[in-house]
C-alpha cells in the first residue's frame, strides 16, 4: 500500500488522500465504486480538505470554471459561493441532518464564465470517521458535480446486455440520449430517416417505453462506469 501511495499523481488520475487513516476510512474499494457513477464525486472533511476526488470531478474542478482545489482544499472564486459552500459542507458534517435522512441534501450552482453553472449537491458522508491525523475535522461530507452540458457516456453494449437492443439500435439510443435528432443522425450515418423511424419504434417496444421522451428519461437512469482508475496522493 506505501508504494501505491508513492505513485505520481497524473493530469487525468483521481486524487485521494493517502494517509493510512483516510484510506481506512474510506475503503479502497468503496472509493473505486465511486469513480463509476458517471459523476463528479468528492469527499471533503469539515474544513473542506479534499480527501477523495474521482477523475470526472478534478475535470470540472479548475480555477477558470468556478471551482477548483487550492492547497488540498476545495474552494471557489466567488466569495459568496465558497461561504455557501463551507456553511452546507460544516451543516452536512456537524450532523444538523442527522434523524433527517430523507432530506436530499444541500444543493449549490457555481457560474461559469461564458459556460453552464456546475450543479453541486452537498451531503453527509455517512460511513466515514477519520480519528486522529484529521483532528475536529473527522467528519466527512460528499459532493456530487454535474456539467449540464456534459455528453452521457452511455455504452452501446450494456444496452444490447440489458434491453437486447442490436448494435444500430444501441447506437442510436446512445445518440438520442445527448440530444442528437433523427434528422442530424440520419445525415451523419446516411441511413434514411424511415429506417431511424423503424429501429427507434423497435427500441421503444424493448424497453418498455410509449414516446422518446420516456426512452431520454429511462436512459438518463442508467448507471454508467468512466473505467478510471484510483491512485492514492502521496
């Protein structure tokens, strides 16, 4: 586990705090899950000490967009977001939600200059506890990011593997779900619009769903895996 911990931490890789005690609390494997959920995900302690960030969360989280981690620490460049920010991180963390389990969490929009706001959701990290090197900041809290704009990277194969959609279907189902039309798709791939119309019909019947807009609404459901990998900091 010491060497893994050595290993310089790439552009692209996930960020987690590589002491003993935040890998322990953590899990290794609980962590990895988290990399999966086709979302950004970080896990910060009261003080907002980045102790887990998946690769999809350190893509969104630079200082030119409104978000970014600064000395270990997650942090805005607006002043009244980052008050926000600390004020939900340190409510999630004293456990003000405890006995209110079913509360979704604190939301938060980030602007961005010339881009969509980030949509963060703010939540208890409940099976974390970091005992001493963390001192009062033992509680942890997630984060959950989303890019609006961000294209779902849905898999052609686990839609053929869950509806037994054929490879055309899935390709298309694929398209329609980051707003590709019928029209752009049949220019794109030059098959004719009734042969679109003809394998949307089959994948409306496969899954279940009456219109399109009930397919966009399932496939956005889906669960999806960015394939990263996890890396301790050293």
């Amino acid at each position: 586990m010491e060497n893994f911990a050595r290993k310089k931490l790439a552009d692209d890789d996930p960020i987690v705090d590589g002491s003993p005690n935040c890998v322990h609390a953590l899990g290794v494997h609980g962590a990895e899950l988290l990399t999966d959920v086709g979302m950004g995900i970080i896990v910060v302690t009261r003080g907002c000490r980045v102790v887990f960030m998946n690769s999809l969360a350190k893509g969104l989280c630079a200082s030119d967009r409104g978000i970014s981690v600064n000395a270990g620490s997650l942090v805005s460049s607006d002043s009244a977001v980052n008050a926000t920010l600390n004020g939900h991180v340190r409510a999630c963390t004293d456990g003000v939600e405890q006995g209110k389990s079913r509360l979704p969490g604190k939301a938060i929009k980030v602007q961005r200059s010339g881009s969509a706001p980030l949509m963060l959701l703010v939540s208890r990290y409940e099976s974390s506890s970091v005992p001493d090197n963390h001192g009062s900041d033992s509680s942890m809290a997630k984060l959950m990011i989303a890019d609006p704009l961000k294209k779902r990277k849905m898999h052609e194969l686990h839609l053929t593997e869950w509806f037994g959609l054929t490879r055309a279907e899935a390709e298309l189902a694929c398209a329609l779900v980051n707003g590709e039309r019928l029209e752009s798709f049949s220019a794109k791939k030059g098959v004719k619009i009734s042969t679109l119309r003809t394998q949307l019909s089959s994948i409306l019947s496969k899954t279940g769903m009456e219109r399109q807009t009930d397919l966009i609404s399932l496939l956005t459901r889906l669960p999806t895996a960015d394939g990263t990998k996890l890396l301790l900091m050293p």
